[in-house]
C-alpha cells in the first residue's frame, strides 16, 4: 500500500528541487497565465519557514514592500514555481523564522553566512 | 461495460494538473473484480451485477457462499468481498468476466461508499459541534448538551434531538466525486476529495446516480 503511495507521490514530485535554507533570500520565478499569454513573475524575499515533506512541501518567502510586510506560500513541486535562486545565504539559529514579522527596520535582517 | 467497481481506499495525495492547479485526491486501488452473477428482470425481476473481489481461504466461508460461487464457475478460493449493485439495465457480462479501472475516464463523476472510521459513543461537541459552555467565569456546563426542550407542551423531546451516542462505523456515500487520474499499471483511481473510511478500507464505487 505505502509503495502506490509512494508511486503516486513521486510522479507529483520534480525531478530536481534548487538547495536553499530557512534565512536565504530567494528569488522565485512564477509562471503566471492571463488568459492566453504566460508570464514570469519575481518574488524576492526571505524564506521564513518550510513545511510538509514529499509533495505537499510548502516554503513561505517573507518580503517588506512599501513598509507592508508580504508573506507567501509556495507549493515547491508546483510546475508554476518554474525557478527558486539563493541570492544570498542566511545564518539563522531557527527552523522558522515567525519572529521577523514583529521585526521592523534593521532589527528584521538576516546575517549572512560565509 | 458496467460502472460499477469494488477497490481499496490507499490514502490520500495531491495532483498538479497541467496549469499548475492543486487538486487533493483519494488513491482507490481496484482489487480483482470478478462478476459472480448477472441478475435480469427477466429472471430476477431486476437488473444488478454482483461483484466478488480479493481472496478468502474456502474454509472460513459459509458453505453456502462457497456454493453460490462454484455456480458461478469460480475455480480459486471465494471472494473476500461480494456486492450487489442495482443497474438500470440488464447486464451481458457473464459470471467469471473481469472488470478493472478501464471502465472509468477521466472527468467522470463516481458516488462512492464505504464504512466511516468508528469514533465510539461520543458526547454532542464531538459528535455534533454543539458549542459547549465556558471552561471559566462560573461556566458550568463544559460539555453537556444544555437544555433538551421545552417544558408542560409539548411534554417530551423533539424526535432526533441530537444527543450524545455512537459516532461513525456507519455506512456512508459521498456523491458526486470527480475521476482526476486513471491509471491502468496499476488498477488506480484518483477521484477528487475524500471518501469515507481509514487505508486499506473497501470502498464500493459506481457511476454518480445525480450526474
């Protein structure tokens, strides 16, 4: 029973997923449809959390716009996130990263790990 | 062919379509189904097709299972699972034809039953989503179902009043249920959304009467 399971899930799964870790600033590709026409769209920010395993895993990118804190959620083997790049590698001591939302300014940063 | 199928509930995933869009689906194995007996109006007075599925030892069956499936001209040990289901139609498939997942395409819509997971005897907040009392500020009645009716008229207690009793380890249907995948390989359905019961539980799966 486990194995179907197993086959069905793997299918879902992309082949290949990009390394990237809770505090990395990332930048995701997004395939977006508008009617006929199929866009890129950028999303740049800090991964804050992922969560799940297998195909049901999701990972939140946390960016500030226009002083308004933006958070969203990504499924990672959905065929709309075409692209994930690691910008920049952040030096975290948490799994996840909930407490930056109360964080403004400078006091929200991430070091950097080198 | 009859749209009519005995399978196995084998947990619950989720599918990406072509455009990206997440569908959560229920993986039913369909197990060996062999019709037993084709049931006509003409000599039944109804039209039905029974199914057997899965394998028992001969000795733990009732002889008389045992002799209902010899005249079918089943050769192997009887079937761990036998269904009837009702048709509009007379059936032509004759006893021992098999009938796998290919009856069904994609983007059809099933009705399917099974039996829901047992809860025990539970109170009215599980069993029901009464509210409850509070816990603090001199509440007092934490879980209890509160006032059962009214008072000299009418007299008694509503007729299915729900109160506290026996939750799940009933039979159930779910309508109306999308086919997102078929897969032959195996003998598997992805129908959209859940179907009653845990893994490894059998689940009987016809065409939607509704649709």
């Amino acid at each position: 029973m486990a194995n179907i399971m197993d086959k069905i899930n793997s299918e879902q799964c992309k082949a290949e997923v990009p390394e990237f870790n809770i505090g990395d600033t990332v930048q995701v590709h997004t395939k977006i449809i508008e009617g006929e026409t199929e866009r890129t769209q950028l999303f740049k920010g800090i991964v804050i959390a992922r969560k799940g395993s297998g195909v049901q895993e999701t990972f939140t990118v946390r960016k500030v716009a226009f002083g308004n804190g933006i958070e969203r959620v990504f499924p990672i083997h959905s065929p709309r996130v075409a692209k994930i790049e690691v910008e920049r590698k952040g030096k975290v001591r948490r799994a996840k990263l909930y407490y930056l939302r109360d964080k403004v300014g400078k006091a929200a940063r991430v070091k950097e790990r080198r | 062919m009859e749209k009519v199928l005995i399978v196995k509930k084998m947990g619950m995933s989720q599918i990406f379509d072509e455009k990206g869009k997440l569908t959560p689906v229920t993986v039913l194995q369909a197990l060996p189904n062999t019709v037993i007996e084709s049931k006509t109006v003409e000599k039944h007075g109804y039209s039905a097709i029974q199914l057997g599925a899965g394998e028992r030892k001969a000795k733990n069956v009732s002889k008389a299972v045992c002799g209902h499936v010899r005249h079918a001209g089943l050769e192997s040990n009887p079937p761990a699972k036998i269904k009837e289901f009702r048709l509009n139609a007379d059936s032509e498939l004759a006893p021992g034809a098999k009938i796998d997942v290919s009856t069904f395409t994609e983007g059809e819509f099933i009705d399917a039953t099974g039996t829901m997971k047992g809860r025990g005897f539970q109170g009215v907040v599980k069993r029901y989503n009464f509210a409850g009392g509070r816990y603090s500020h001199g509440g007092g009645w934490k879980r209890k179902p509160g006032s059962i009716g009214q008072c000299e008229y009418p007299g008694r207690v509503n007729k299915g009043k729900k109160m506290p009793g026996q939750m799940g380890n009933v039979t159930r249907t779910i309508q109306n249920l999308q086919i997102v995948k078929v897969s032959l390989d195996d003998n598997l359905l992805c129908v959209k959304g859940a179907v009653p019961g845990p893994q490894g539980g059998t689940i009987y799966i016809s065409a939607a009467k509704k649709k």
